[in-house]
C-alpha cells in the first residue's frame, strides 16, 4: 500500500508479522495472515521432511514442496501456473535422477508425454477443460515421478477434483459448465505420489488380488 521498502527485520518468517501485530511497519495496513499461515506450513514442512528423510532426497522433497506450494496458491487466485514454476518442477526432476536413482530414466521419459499429452488433447477439443499451465505441470511432473506414480498423482488429483467441483455445485458457486483451479489437486496429487506413489500401487495391486 505505502510501497515503502522492507528491510531485513521486517522479513523474518513468522516473527515479523506477530511482533508488527500483523500490520506494516510503516502505514499500519493490515497484513493478510496467509502469509503468517504459509510461513509456518513452510517451516514445519521443512522440519518434518528432514527428520523423516536423509539428503539428498529431503532437500529435493522440500524444493518440490515449496514450489507446488507456490503453484496452488498462484493457481488458485489467478487460474495461471506461471511457467517459471513448471521450470523449476523440471529441473527437480532432473535432480530426482540422482536423487532417487530407483525411478528408470525410460519411466522419465515416458512420463513427460503419459499425462501431459492427453491433457493437451483434451483441451484442444474441449474448450477450458484444462489450462495449458496444467498440461505443462503435468509434463515436469512426469519427469520428477515416472509415469507410474504420475498415474497415482493424477488419479488423487481427479478425486480431490471431483470433489471441490461437487461440493462448489452443492455450495451453487459455479455453475456445471464453469471452471475452477485444478493447479492445487494436481499439486497435492504429485507430492502425495512423490512420496507415497509405489506404497499406493502395493496397496492397490495387493487389493485387486483379495
């Protein structure tokens, strides 16, 4: 609002905004506690990853987490996925390669074209169905997962999907042809499956032989 300039001791996640009573510093607007929220979801994320996980692979986990983090809420206030994010989901997928050595490089490479390419499709012939900044998640995505868990992270995103689309019908905010983010399911779907995607197939395989 006042467009004055931060310094450090404005900067300090969590701190600042509870010491500054969750207004500037400077002209005493009031700032938004989502960014009190997302600092700490941030934190805690970070500490949670690193007493479960030994590097590298905690260190990448994190970098993924932030950046979907960044996607679902970009996603969900403007309906884009800046392209700058969808980079940096590819080069962790190029740091995935070392980092868990287990994913085949062919199982890469297929999963760039395993989703990304129907999504495309889809959205050629239907109008809206899907934002391009979907299908260019989705081709990171694939490339960081391998198709195999790729599948399991977007069959988690088509359910959390269905479900905010159904309960924003029962709520009567949209309408059956209007559109909303799908950025955030498919955010939540690829962490889910980074880490817990063949766990989920086990248990899936195992299921279907009952």
């Amino acid at each position: 609002t006042c467009e004055h300039r931060l310094y450090p001791k404005d900067l300090f996640p969590i701190f600042s905004w509870v010491f500054l009573g969750g207004k500037c510093r400077y002209c005493k607007e009031k700032i938004s506690p989502r960014y009190l929220i997302v600092e700490a979801i941030v934190g805690v994320s970070g500490v949670l990853l690193y007493h479960f996980y030994t590097l590298p692979q905690a260190g990448l986990l994190f970098a993924v987490f932030c950046i979907l983090l960044c996607i679902t809420l970009i996603d969900a206030d403007t309906m884009e996925i800046p392209d700058s994010l969808n980079v940096a989901i590819v080069l962790c997928g190029i740091l995935a390669i070392f980092a868990f050595p287990e994913v085949s490089l062919l199982s890469r490479v297929i999963g760039i074209f395993a989703i990304s390419v129907p999504l495309f499709l889809i959205s050629l012939f239907i109008a809206g169905a899907f934002g391009f900044g979907d299908v260019k998640l989705m081709l990171g995505a694939g490339f960081l997962l391998g198709w195999q868990h790729e599948l399991v992270g977007f069959f988690i995103a088509l359910i959390l999907g269905g479900i905010y689309g159904a309960a924003l019908l029962i709520r009567k905010k949209k309408g059956g042809k209007d559109h909303f983010a799908f950025g955030p399911c498919l955010a939540v779907g690829i962490f889910a499956a980074l880490l817990t995607g063949q766990e989920l197939i086990d248990w899936y395989l195992a299921l279907m032989h009952l």
